[in-house]
C-alpha cells in the first residue's frame, strides 16, 4: 500500500474556486485574497490578516518593518525549520538559538537566559502545530526588568518599547490557546499555507497583525499591504482601469503579495477547514490509541494543559533509539512504501549554521529530540484502513529494528 507523506487536499470546492478565478480574467491580488484574509480573521480573531507569497517573506517584510541592525538579535529555537533563522538574517540582525524545552517548542527559561539589550525580537514556533507557551513569553517581555534592559535603535521599537514577540505558527492554524484559536496571542503571528500545510495556497502565507497600542493594526494592515505591492499607490487592479494609469512610489518596498489564483486554493479549504481539522483530530487519537500501548513510544502532545494542536504533523519519538537507529526505522519503512519524514534537523547541524559558529553540543534537548523522531503522515484523505496500515508498519520496522540492534 503507498501512502505519500503530505499530498494537497484538492476538492471540487477548490477546482471550482480556482476556476471561478481563472475565468474572472483577474488572477492576481484582488477579491480572492481579500476573502482569504477575512476567513483567517474570521478563523483566528486576529485583528488584521494580510496574505503573502511564504511564511519567509512576511517574516523579513515584518522584521524589516521593526528597523533592526547588525547589532540587533532576535531570539529563535535551534529546533526549527532554517525560514526563522534566514528571515532574521535576511533582515539584518543576529540570530541567537535557545534550546528546546520538556516538548519540542522553545524553552522560555532559555529565553529569559538569551535576552541581552540587544534583544529586539522573539520568534517561538509551534513546532508540528502545538503552541508554545504565549502567556509565559509576553509576561517575559513586559517584565520591569526585561522592559529596562531593552535598546531601542528604530522609531517602531521606541514605539513599542520592548522586545517585539512574531510567533512562528506555520504549522499552527487551527491550534488552541486555552479555549481561543491560535492567532491573536502574540504581537505578530505568521501562518503559512505551503503546499504541505494543513491549509494550502500551494505556496504562501498570512501576516496577523495584534500589536498593543499606540498601534493601530488595520493602518498596519494597509502599510504592509502597500509593502507588499513595492509600495506602490495603486494595486495593479486599479493602475488597469481607463485612466487610472498614474501611480506613484512612496517607500522600498517589496514585491510578495499573494495572487488570487493561489488565494483560491486556501479559501475553499478555509470554508471547510472545521471538517478537514476533525480528521486530522481522529487520525491523532488514532496513532495515540496504537502507540501508547508501547513502551518505546514517545507520544507527541496534542491535548495538554490548556492546549491543543492543529494536528499538522504526528511527531512520533522512539524511546532510547540513536540518531543511526532512527535513520534504519525509516529506512525499514519506507520499503513498505510508506513515506514518513523528520521534523526537524536543527539548525546547529546544518552545514550553513555550523560555518556560522553554532554548535549542537550547545542545544542537547533539541538534539534528543531530533535524534529520537520520526514524522507520520497525517492528512484528512488518508482513510482508516491506511491509518492502520501505517501503525502496522511503524510496529514491525521498530521490533526488526530493535532485534537487529540486541544481536
């Protein structure tokens, strides 16, 4: 039986709304995306939502915005994907890596210990689509203390006057935060809606804007939007109308605004989402039901604490396996033609980062984690009986590869 890892969820909903914007003769930014906005806020209760061409570029867009230098640093977790560390490098600032903590998320004690006056940003990230600690990373900021030690070098951070939280929540759309969507928790949230996200718009990604006041997230919103455009005074939309050819520039802006057609894509996922999340719900409960009954099974959160995941990605850890032991189980796997994957090898051991001067030795939780883990598919196409296909496979491979390893 092939099971693919994380194929697309592709209906006669998204055909349909990828048609209607075919024949609307209009496929870049315009009322597609503007829907798609208005179902994310709907979704999350952000403020403001503007849609963009990756999860990358809203990031650098947005740290730009926050005027960092050379000097600057912005803390992230060593356990993350490279797009959080090339955003901040990208942007011109320092990346400092912090540990992971008893889950695969940022250790906020790691936090705490990172934060030098330097320190401009935090970026968390909900690693597989479990949220980090929101409530314990914004009460950090807003410390008397933290607030004294921070040095402002832009007018945005003299505005804000601390340490500017974007939260990572590209797997994370459809996570709660005791009770409340995933979203409004943080000062900027960015989602991404990449081809293998739970929501997709083949490639893209959603900027939500809930900074505290004196900001006003909707002329944010309208800023960032025009950033997106090359800061342009008239979208391409408008420039097309008879006369309306006459634009002007106001700034350096970029060009990653999201087009409609792509748009399509997501908002006809996002008008089912409730029904696409529940079954990605019940393939969860469905490996945790499989695997607790094992004891070399390391069960990824979901439900915990007042939290709960979106469900992007089964992060499986296999009790007392090696790096090498790891690598033979997937490789035992995937002769059942079942693709797993692994999420993720952290940044310290990448050969960019390595020449950089980062060391892994420095992130021992983050390692373990790594070294341990091992990614099922999860996607609301995948029927029971591949659900169960996949826990069979899972089984057998660790029992041959275990007996192999006491020989």
């Amino acid at each position: 039986m092939k099971i693919p890892f994380s194929p697309p969820y592709i209906d006669e909903n998204v055909i349909e709304e990828v048609v209607d914007s075919l024949k609307s003769g209009w496929i870049t930014t315009g009322p597609k995306v503007k829907a798609l906005e208005a179902e994310i806020i709907k979704h999350t209760g952000t403020q403001a939502a503007l849609g963009v061409n990756s999860w990358t570029s809203g990031a650098i867009m947005m740290l730009r915005w926050l005027g960092l230098s050379a000097d600057d640093e912005v803390i992230i977790p060593a356990y993350t994907y490279t797009a959080t560390a090339t955003a901040v490098i990208w942007a011109g600032a320092k990346v400092v890596m912090v540990d992971s903590g008893k889950d695969f998320n940022i250790s906020v004690d790691g936090i705490r210990k990172a934060i030098t006056p330097r320190t401009k940003a935090i970026i968390p990230v909900d690693i597989a689509g479990f949220p980090c600690d929101y409530k314990s990373i914004m009460k950090l900021v807003e410390e008397p203390e933290v607030k004294r030690m921070f040095q402002p070098t832009s007018d945005v951070q003299r505005k804000l006057g601390r340490i500017l939280v974007l939260n990572d929540s590209a797997h994370s759309l459809g996570s709660r935060y005791h009770g409340e969507p995933s979203g409004p928790q943080t000062d900027i949230t960015i989602f991404s809606l990449h081809a293998v996200k739970n929501v997709t718009t083949a490639e893209g990604g959603v900027v939500c804007f809930n900074l505290p006041e004196p900001f006003d997230n909707e002329q944010l919103y309208k800023e960032m939007r025009l950033m997106t455009l090359n800061c342009q005074t008239k979208d391409a939309f408008t420039k097309s109308q008879a006369g309306g050819w006459r634009y002007d520039i106001v700034g350096l802006g970029m060009k990653i605004n999201m087009a409609d057609i792509n748009a399509a894509i997501g908002l006809a996922q996002l008008r089912e989402y409730d029904k696409l999340l529940a079954r990605r719900k019940r393939i969860f409960e469905a490996y945790d039901k499989a695997f607790e009954k094992h004891d070399w099974a390391i069960l990824p959160p979901s439900k915990q604490d007042g939290l709960e995941s979106s469900c992007h990605v089964y992060a499986l850890r296999i009790k007392d396996f090696t790096e090498q032991q790891r690598d033979d189980l997937i490789t035992e796997i995937s002769k059942s033609e079942v693709a797993v994957n692994v999420h993720f090898v952290p940044l310290p051991m990448l050969s960019f980062y390595k020449q950089q001067g980062y060391d892994i030795a420095d992130y021992p939780k983050a390692y373990t984690h790594y070294s341990h883990e091992v990614s099922l598919p999860v996607y609301p196409q995948l029927t029971d009986e591949q659900v169960n296909f996949v826990i069979d496979t899972v089984v057998r491979a660790h029992d041959t590869i275990a007996a192999r390893t006491s020989l």
